[in-house]
C-alpha cells in the first residue's frame, strides 16, 4: 500500500495532505478535510497563528533548500514570483516531492487572456496578455511536464476573481474610488472562497487535467464594485469612460478591464461533481453579510 493510503479511502484520496502555500484558501481547504484526513501538513514562508489541528512547516519556496520533502496528496495555492516570465517557484519544488499520488494546483483564468466576451472551455488555447498570467501558465507546462514523469496525478484548476469573507473591496470603494462604466466593461468571472476550497477537496478525489473554475454568472467587474458597495451600505463609485479609464486607472486595474470572457464550468460540474453553494453574486454577498463585517481592500 502506497504511503498516504488509507483504509477505506474513496478512489484519489489521500490521507497525507500538504497545503503548499497556506494562506486564506489553502487555510478554507484544510477545514474542508480535516474531517476526512487525519493528517494535514501547512507550508508556510510564516505563520499569522498556528493552524489549527495542522502540523505547520516554516519554508520559503523561493529557497529550494528549506523546503521538506511534501508526499501523498499535494494542493498548491501559493503565487507565482512577482516578476518574470517563469515561475521559478514551482521549479524549485518539484525536484523536493516525495511519492506524490495526487497534485492539485491553482492556476489563473487569465491564462486565456482576452476572449472578446466568447464562452471559453479547457479546449481553447491559452494566450496570457500579462507577466503573471504567463508565470501561471509556465508553472502549469512544469507541472504537466512532471506529472508525464512521475505518473502522479494532476489536476489544474483555472480560477477566476475570487470573493468572499475578508476578500471584498471595501476599502478602495470607501475612498470612493472610481470604476469604469458599467455600460462598457467587459465580461467577468468571479468565484465565492468557500467554493473554491471545496473544488479543491474535490479535485483531491476525482478528475484528472485542466478544469475551469466560477460560479458560473459571468458579470462584469463594475456590476461587482457596484454590488459590493449596495452590500456595504456605502454610495456608488463614480463612473469613468473608457478614454478617462486609461488615465485613472493604476496599470493592474487596466489589466483586469482589457480581457472580457466568460467561462464555461460544465466539465468541473461533470467530472469533479463541483456544484457552487453560491451560484451568483447575490447569494454569495448575501454569505458574506451572515459571516461579519469585512474589512480588506
């Protein structure tokens, strides 16, 4: 029996977990399966407080050598170095894995870059506009590269915007900062946090390859400031066209508005059995307000 196998365990399953990167998500994924896995290990550059019923490693991706050696059921969710066109992250941490069964790794729907607003699926070819999408991209080819090596399973979830309890804009729309006109802006994804950690215990069990991610109502990021701001009971942000846009906007918002897809989840929902609790902004807003007050930018 493989090491990290247990008895009983459903086909894909792995009792040993590691959260590669263990932040906010990876943090929503560990409470998902504690209840399941008896043994879940945290990675972490550092610490904000001890995760709970989780044994913490101390490690920074970016010094190979630091790094243990992770086995059994990986989840990656750590970002890519904030420069260049490669992610020297992963690099480093592929030749560290022990006998992994299962990677899962979080990658970005922007590595399509801009659709022009079309429906877009796993089959379309990537075409990142931007350095991280290409870093994101680049650790994706690394992966797959690896997991033809090793026989491990790999599993690269494309994930939009993601929302949520402590990941809303509160703080940019108290300042009353300016969006673009909703009459204008472009298509977008988002995808409620909680959703996503549950599609990613899900990926630990099931599917195989690339698999799209959302909660399936494409919007566009100005219906979003201007939900979330209704949610805070703040006034709406002024609206700028697209020519006053171009001199507001700091270069990442810009990003943000010059791709416009929407993303088709059908495969997810059939393949990893991922059903999104919050199907929209509204019930995931509504999520957010039952929770607390949020206080991010």
């Amino acid at each position: 029996m493989d090491r990290g196998r247990r008895r009983g365990a459903q086909p894909g399953a792995a009792a040993l977990i590691w959260l590669i990167g263990y932040g906010d998500i990876a943090a929503r994924i560990g409470r998902n399966l504690q209840a399941t896995e008896p043994e879940i290990h945290a990675l972490s550059r550092q610490f904000r407080q001890p995760p709970a019923g989780l044994t913490p490693h101390q490690a920074d991706l970016d010094r190979p050598s630091s790094l243990p050696e992770p086995a059994g059921c990986v989840i990656y969710t750590a970002p890519p170095p904030p420069q260049g066109n490669s992610d020297t992250r992963v690099q480093g941490l592929l030749p560290r894995l022990g006998k992994v069964e299962v990677l899962v790794y979080l990658s970005t729907s922007g590595v399509y870059g801009d659709c022009q607003g079309a429906w877009v699926d796993e089959t379309r070819p990537p075409a990142p506009l931007t350095a991280r999408a290409r870093r994101r991209l680049d650790a994706e080819h690394q992966l797959q590269a690896w997991a033809r090596r090793s026989g491990s399973r790999l599993v690269i979830l494309r994930v939009p915007g993601i929302y949520g309890p402590g990941r809303l804009p509160r703080e940019r729309l108290a300042k009353g900062l300016p969006i673009l006109d909703p009459a204008v802006a472009p298509w977008s994804n988002r995808i409620h946090a909680d959703d996503l950690a549950r599609a990613c215990a899900l990926a630990t069990q099931h599917g195989r390859g690339i698999y799209n991610l959302s909660d399936g109502t494409p919007q566009n990021m100005s219906a979003y400031f201007l939900a979330c701001a209704e949610h805070f009971g703040l006034s709406p942000p002024p609206q700028l066209n697209w020519t006053e846009a171009q001199q507001e906007f700091s270069p990442q918002l810009l990003s943000f508005y010059q791709e416009s897809r929407r993303l088709d989840i059908s495969k997810a929902k059939r393949e990893l059995g991922y059903a999104p609790r919050y199907p929209d902004l509204a019930s995931g807003l509504a999520q957010c307000a039952q929770t607390g007050p949020t206080v991010s930018g």
